[in-house]
C-alpha cells in the first residue's frame, strides 16, 4: 500500500477532514432507547432459527456419528444381526450372539392374555390356546400358520396379525427404548449376562449416534482430504484474485472513464450473468463446451478432434469453472467499486489533472487508496462466499472429472446429502463443514491483518 | 304463504338428503393414506396401483358389512436425493407418510434408524398375491432375516449390441440369436467385446470412442463389472467386502477401453439425451443399459429396438469372473405411524397393489418386469415381446445390491476410485490403493478387504 510520505499533495487531504463527529452524548435517544430491540426481535427469532441454531446445531452434530441409520432424533436398543457382527469380531461372544439371535414365539397364557386385551377374536385365542398351547415356533409366520388352521380363524390378515404379534418371547429384532428395557427382556428370556457382556452389549445394540471425535480423525486419514482443501484454496484464490475482486477493478476503473451513456451500458451487460438463473447459466456453459457443442464445432476444422471441452482435463475443468463463477462474481465487486469511485470529491481528480496526472497515477495515487475499504470488504464477502458456494460446480462438473474439480463445500454436500446408496453420514458432513467455518474465521481474520484494519477505522487525526 | 311453505318443503328436503348423504358418507372409519414414491412420468402406477387397490380394499370392506373410506394422498419425486431428504426428515418429525416406494437398498439404513418397519409383521407372505412373489425378489427385501418390503417392480441392467453393425463387422444371424447364450456360459468375454467395439471402430462404423458405451453417470451398474471379474459386494456372513483384485481388473479395464479408444476418458457426465440419441441411432456399437430405458428407446427416441439391437447378460471379464447382471427392484415400505389401524390397512394396499394383473400395468406401461410367476400369464404381460423376450434371459441371472447399512458409503468409495483410475487422474494402483485406505478409514471392520 502507499506510504503517506510518497503521495502527492493533492492526495494526501483526507475525506474524513470534511465530516464532523457530534461530541459524545449529544444525541439521546431518550424513552426510545429499547425501541430499536422491540423492533428487532421478530428479526431475532427468525435470526436464531435460520443462522444461529443451524450454526449451534452443525458444530454438535460434527462431533457425532449421526447418519440416516442412526437417524436424527435417537436410537433404540436392538439386538439384530447387524449389532451381533461387532458383538462376535471386537469382543468374541459369539456363544452369546447365537443365543441372543435365537428366535422363539410360545403359545403362551400370558400371550393369550395379551390378545385378548390387544384386541384380537375371542373365539380364535379361545381354539388357539387349546390346541397350540406351550407350542414354541422359530418365526412368526409359523404362528400364523397355526392361527390360520383354526376353525375359528379371523377373517383378515390384520385379524391374525393382532394375536400373533403378542408371542414373541425371544428378543431379537424388537426395538428397545432402554438399555433397562432391553437387559430386562433378556433376562426374562433366560439369559444371564455378566458385567462385561452388559457393558458391551450397552456399546454394539444402541442403534442411534453417539459422541465421537472419529470425524476428525477420519479427515486426517482420508487421502483425498488434502487433495480438496487445495482445491478449495486454488479455487477461492485464483477466483477472487482474478475475477472477484482484479475484474471488478478493472470494470469499475475503465467505466468510471468512459461517458455515463456506455459506462451504465457495459455495467448492465456485466450484471447479466447475475440475472440469469444459475441452471440455465452453467446449461449454456455446458452447450458451449460439450463435444456436439459451439467449441467443438469451431475448434475441428483447425485440427482439434471433438471433446468435452469443460471435462477433457482438469486444467480444461478448472477454466470453466473460473469462468463461470468469476465473471458471476465480477458484477458485484464492480458495483460496489464503481459506486465507491462516484464517492471520491471530484476535486481530487480536478486538481491532479491541474499539476499534470496521468489515468495511470490518478487510478494509483487517488482511486485505489480510496478504495481500500470496498476492496477489504469484497475481498472478505468473496472468500467466504466463494468458500461456501459450490452450487456452479455441482452443475457444471460435479467434482469432476474424477475429483479433480471437488471443493470443500461440495464434499460436504455430498457427504452429508446426496449418497447413491441412502447412507447419508450427517455427523461426518457438519464435521467438514465446521472444518470450512474455521477456514472462513482464520482466512477473514489474516485479511483484517493484512489490511490493517485498526488504521482503517482509526478515528481521523484531524479530528 | 303457499309459496313458503313449498320453499320451506323443498329446503327441508333437500336438508334431509344432504344430511342422510352426509350420514352415508360418514359410515365407517376414514383412513387418510399418503404415499411417496420415487417416480418418473412412465412410473404413474407405482401410486396409481395403490388408488386401484383402495378402491377394491372399500368394497371388500363394504361386502363384509364393515365400510371403510380410503384417501389416498400420493406424492411422486422425481429426484433420488431430494425423495430420500423429504422421507427420512418427514419420518423425524413424525409426518412420515404411511407408503413409501423407494429403492431396496434404502432399507437397511431406514431399518437401523427405526423409520420402517417390517412389512412382514402386516402382510401374509404365505398367502396369494405374495406367496407367488419370485423368492429372489423376497431375499433382495429381506434384511436381518426379516422382510422388509414388498418387491413393486423387477429390473436388469443388460448388455446391448448394435446388430447391424456386428454383421459388419462379420456376425451372422445365427451368431447374433446365440449371443446371449455364449455371453452366459463365458465364451464371449469382456475382452472379445473390446476386440469388436475396436473392430466397429477401425471400419469405420462408429466414431472414435463411441465403440462401447456404459451409463454415463454414477449407477449401480458400475458393480456389474466389478461381479464380472469375479468381485462380491458382501461375504457370505453380511459383512461387506472389497476383492482388490477384482475391484483392480474392473478399473483396469475401463483404463485399457480408453487407451483401446473405444470409450472416452470423460465419458461419465455425457448427457443422458445425448446418450440416447446417439445408441438409439446407431452412431455407438455397444452399450450397457436399463431394460426399462427400452420404453424411451422405442417412445421418444423412435428406435425400432428388435431390428436393431440385441441383447445379453454383461460379459465376464474372464477368469474368475462370471456374465451377470443387477436388478434394483423398487419395493413398497412401511413407515413407523402411531395408528396401528392405518398400518394395517396399509399393509393390506400394498398386498392388493401386489396382485398379477395390477402389477402388470406398472410393468408394460414403464418397460419393467414383473415380479411374480402369475404374472407372467396375464394377457397384457405375456402380450409384450420385451417382457416376455428379456424376462427369462435377465431374471434369473440378477444379483442384487446387499442390503447392508455402510453399503452407500462403500458405493460412493467405488465410484470415486473407478472416476480416479478412468479419467487418468490416478492410476489404477493409486486409485485401489486410496480406496482400500478410505474404506479403512471410514468402516473399519465392518469390510472385510482381501
């Protein structure tokens, strides 16, 4: 940045000269001074609900294991073959696995009994209980066999389900509530556990998510890890510096010099992209660049073999994808730069122009100093949206081609919300995202270094 | 005054009708049942089976002198990601709707998190229409030694050859009607369809790098090549497995169709229009696809499907390795509700759903295939050359996706490392090598690597 001591005179008057601070406690705003508040907080439920809660709620659930089969809300207690794998390879019950696994229905009073309060025909339990009572069978479907052999059978499928549900008297495949629940049963199935096999059967039967740091460490071991963070880095940066933040420069300077008629005309066309809906956007990227499209078509009679453009090769992938987002992103840091340019005294640029400057020392020695402010700001809204936004390279690429193109935000998202096969790892997702929000804090936090942020908003030594 | 008290007549009249109307509509239990299905335009009957079995299901109520009233609420999805979103968050804030119809290897996820719950305890397996379901479509919803689900549709994902170009290429009638049985018994392998997708290619029938054409986005197809080099996807005790040698042959071969350049390096991401058009046109030898894509072949594409295209289980990569091919069949699941009642009535749809001739319409109007043996002799179905031609060939042939709660993350895995190894990004080596680290990483015993 420029030294104070090697500006010109014309450009070292300070703006902030111009305005006047009103002395402290001047202002009072009386009765009123809550009325700000009151107004806000129907602004504040809503700020709660969509920022804050999924911010609170996202760095709780990276440090679980939360997915679709642990599902959201808890778990049950369940003995099945799935909890019974880590019962017999991590702790060697396998005698108890099998007992456990057993299935066993008994025609039993108790049964009956139950029945009859569940409903089920009179008439039927009646026959049931005298000819098939103390009979056990391995699978339900055998009671029904034998329900279904009665004289006074129900007439419907459900009529037959309400009695044999009610003699189950084996534990497997029965959600529990607790782990009491669970140990009560067992032990009512006639299986004595010792304090080791309770322990260990608390840890495999809970089917719902637990606390765990294994995210983190999962994160660190997975090569791929790495290979996204740089992406991610190569893919913010280059933008931003490119695009982001250089195009907008150049937009806002070159139009700040043109006439209003044709600055307002190239400015709109620049906003164009930001209109567009994003799927119909990256969709003409992809007619451009697909192997029946404009670049193909174009490119074959000077020799190139028709391709996909966009996925031939990373190099190729990542153009696109810099391309699309940063001439999207270019329109807003033009804005903000060429509204800030309109901001500077004209003054400044009458008298430079009197003692002989040049566009080139007017851009360095007036515009670009005033616009430290804007460039900070866009810098930082650039990264941590650039950070988080991944919804152009899902269309155009999808990460691909074979990963090359996959930022953090996208890993994320797939992670946490788009599995093929239905196992969509919540916990894992947050723990990435979370991973995001930090890099968002450190790289702000490094900006606001960088720019010096404490003399920016110093208070004017004039004053 | 007459005249008032005709109109007070009439009013009371019509008061009264309304009222007994009213009285009449009101007998019996209403049960409001939602159904959500993943569905596209051709799948109207995954929901449309259960409106027709409700209103067989009131008037077999009616007839026992116990009337009932059925709503059905359906509500297709046409997008995987969105459909599994809307359920499982539904099902956590306790709006799960009463049906779903979703693809088999959603159970065991949904099973584990309490979100369904086992069709067998409200269905009779042991009674018509389910006693006829085909016994390898129960084991594929069978999950924990329980039935899960009911099968509502069968699929295959075979392999196609472009006929007119294999007799250029030196196939005579004879051979192309024997095909499928020399891709069965493993005389036509892998490696002799890279030969003639090279062959097609070199005489200039097809373009380069349109010899072979699989799916061209992320699909369980990809395991059928994986099963053709002799990989399983589980052990015989429910664990997961991954066979690093078979998972290698598989990748390697799709690096060496590249370098054969019968197949492009970026194939994966090519549109699905474009796909089409271009295997329905002659303009690729080869493909691997959906038996239910015929429908669109033959509908939108205008493709006269039998004269030009033959078809067969996916080759064996020889060696260990065996032809097969998959079947994702979509299956009716039950939600966890607190109304035992409406479970029940349920369950009782998705039986009625179930029968031959209803089932059949699903199966004709989508191009997918049946699901039980009775249906085969329904007119409509036997009436179809594609069902009837594709069934015996494919059907008993499909293996299917375990039904296993970690297998997505394993999928996902895969499929990350066959894009890796395919696009050059990293060598087959690297590629196993990174997916035998991730698997690790992100399972831990419960795959057994060998």
């Amino acid at each position: 940045m420029l030294k104070p001591s090697s500006r010109p005179h014309w450009a070292t008057k300070s703006l902030s000269a111009d305005t006047k601070t009103p002395p402290e406690g001047e202002i009072e705003m009386g009765n009123s001074k809550h009325l700000g508040l009151w107004l806000l907080a129907p602004a504040g439920v809503f700020v709660f609900l969509f920022f804050l809660a999924p911010v609170i709620l996202t760095g709780v659930f990276g440090f679980t294991n939360m997915s679709t089969a642990t599902g959201i809300t808890g778990g049950a207690y369940m003995i099945s073959d799935t909890s019974m794998r880590p019962l017999r390879s991590r702790y060697g019950e396998n005698e108890l696995a099998d007992r456990l696994t057993q299935k066993v229905y008994t025609i039993d009073d108790a049964g009956l009994k139950a029945a009859l309060e569940a409903g089920g025909d009179a008439a039927a339990i009646a026959e049931l209980g005298d000819k098939f009572l103390d009979q056990s069978f391995d699978r339900r479907r055998g009671v029904e066999t034998a329900i279904k052999s009665l004289s006074a059978r129900p007439s419907t499928t459900r009529g037959i389900k309400i009695i044999s549900a009610q003699f189950e008297r084996s534990v497997v495949n029965v959600r529990f509530d607790s782990k009491e629940d669970l140990l009560v049963a067992i032990s009512d199935f006639g299986i004595a556990l010792n304090e080791g096999q309770t322990e260990a059967l608390g840890q495999v039967a809970y089917t719902g998510w637990t606390f765990t740091t294994q995210n983190f460490k999962t994160m660190i071991e997975l090569p791929d890890t790495s290979k996204t963070l740089i992406n991610t880095l190569f893919y913010v940066f280059t933008t931003l510096i490119l695009f982001n933040t250089g195009f907008a420069l150049v937009l806002s300077i070159t139009t700040h010099y043109m006439p209003a008629g044709p600055a307002g005309f190239f400015r709109s066309i620049w906003l164009l992209p930001r209109v567009t809906p994003p799927v119909l956007y990256v969709l003409m990227w992809k007619w451009l660049a697909w192997d029946t499209g404009f670049l193909s078509v174009v490119l074959e009679p000077m020799g190139f073999a028709p391709r996909n453009w966009m996925l031939d090769s990373p190099a190729n992938a990542w153009t696109f994808i810099i391309l699309i987002n940063g001439i999207v992103g270019a329109s807003m840091g033009m804005l903000i730069f060429s509204s800030a340019i309109k901001a500077i005294p004209q003054s400044l640029f009458h008298a430079s122009e009197v003692d002989g400057a040049n566009r080139g020392q007017q851009v360095w020695h007036i515009i670009l100093p005033q616009l430290r402010w804007p460039i900070l700001f866009i810098t930082i809204y650039q990264t941590l949206s650039l950070l988080t936004s991944f919804e152009y390279i899902l269309l155009a690429t999808d990460g691909g081609p074979g990963g090359a193109t996959e930022v953090w935000a996208l890993s994320t998202y797939l992670k946490a919300l788009s599995n093929y096969g239905g196992a969509l790892q919540y916990g894992y997702g947050a723990a990435l995202s979370l991973v995001l929000v930090i890099i968002g804090i450190s790289v702000s936090l490094i900006y606001l270094k960088l720019f010096d942020f404490k003399n920016l908003t110093a208070p004017p030594k004039i004053e | 005054m007459k005249h008032l008290i005709l109109r007070s007549a009439a009013m009371a009249i019509a008061l009264t009708v309304m009222t007994s109307g009213a009285v009449f509509a009101g007998q019996g239990k209403t049960y409001q049942i939602s159904v959500w299905a993943i569905a596209g335009p051709s799948d109207i009957y995954r929901i449309g089976a259960i409106e027709i079995a409700a209103d067989l299901l009131e008037r077999e109520y009616a007839v026992r002198g116990e009337p009932i009233h059925i709503n059905i609420e359906g509500k297709p999805y046409t997008q995987q990601d969105e459909f599994r979103q809307g359920v499982t968050l539904a099902a956590e804030a306790g709006t799960a709707p009463n049906i779903v119809v979703a693809s088999h290897i959603d159970i065991a996820p949904w099973a584990q998190s309490g979100l369904i719950v086992p069709v067998e305890d409200y269905v009779d397996l042991d009674a018509w229409p389910l006693n006829d379901i085909y016994p390898n479509l129960l084991e594929i919803t069978s999950f924990q030694d329980q039935v899960w689900a009911i099968p509502q549709d069968a699929e295959s994902r075979p392999f196609f050859f472009w006929k007119p170009h294999m007799k250029a290429i030196g196939y005579s009638d004879d051979d192309l009607a024997g095909l499928a049985e020399k891709v069965r018994s493993g005389d036509y392998t892998l490696t002799n369809m890279l030969e003639d997708a090279k062959k097609m290619q070199d005489a200039g029938l097809v373009e380069a790098n349109k010899g072979f054409w699989p799916r061209p986005t992320k699909g369980p197809d990809y395991w059928m090549f994986y099963m053709a080099f002799g990989g399983e996807m589980e052990d015989g005790n429910g664990r997961l497995l991954l066979d690093k040698t078979a998972m290698a042959a598989f990748y390697q071969f799709f690096v060496d169709a590249v370098e054969l350049g019968v197949i492009g390096k970026n194939h994966i991401g090519t549109p699905w229009d474009q796909w089409h058009g271009a295997l329905t046109t002659g303009k690729v030898g080869m493909w691997q696809g959906g038996t239910w894509q015929f429908a669109e072949w033959t509908g939108k594409y205008g493709m006269d499907f039998f004269a030009n295209a033959a078809f067969s289980l996916v080759p064996g990569g020889g060696g260990n390795g065996r032809a097969n091919t998959l079947t994702q069949p979509l299956v009716y699941l039950m939600t966890k509700q607190d109304d035992e009642d409406a479970m029940g009535i349920a369950g009782e749809l998705i039986t009625i759903a179930s029968e031959p001739r209803i089932n059949a319409l699903h199966a004709i109007n989508s191009a997918h295939l049946g699901i039980s043996k009775a249906e085969e002799t329904v007119g409509l179905y036997a009436g179809d050359r594609w069902t009837r031609e594709a069934t015996p060939v494919l059907l008993p042939f499909a293996s299917a996706q375990p039904n296993n709660v970690n297998f997505g993350q394993y999928f996902e895995v895969m499929f990350g490392g066959l894009q890796a190894a395919w696009t050059g990004q990293k060598t087959v080596d690297e590629a196993i090598a990174d997916v035998e680290t991730e698997l690790k990483a992100a399972l831990g015993d419960k795959i057994v690597i060998r």
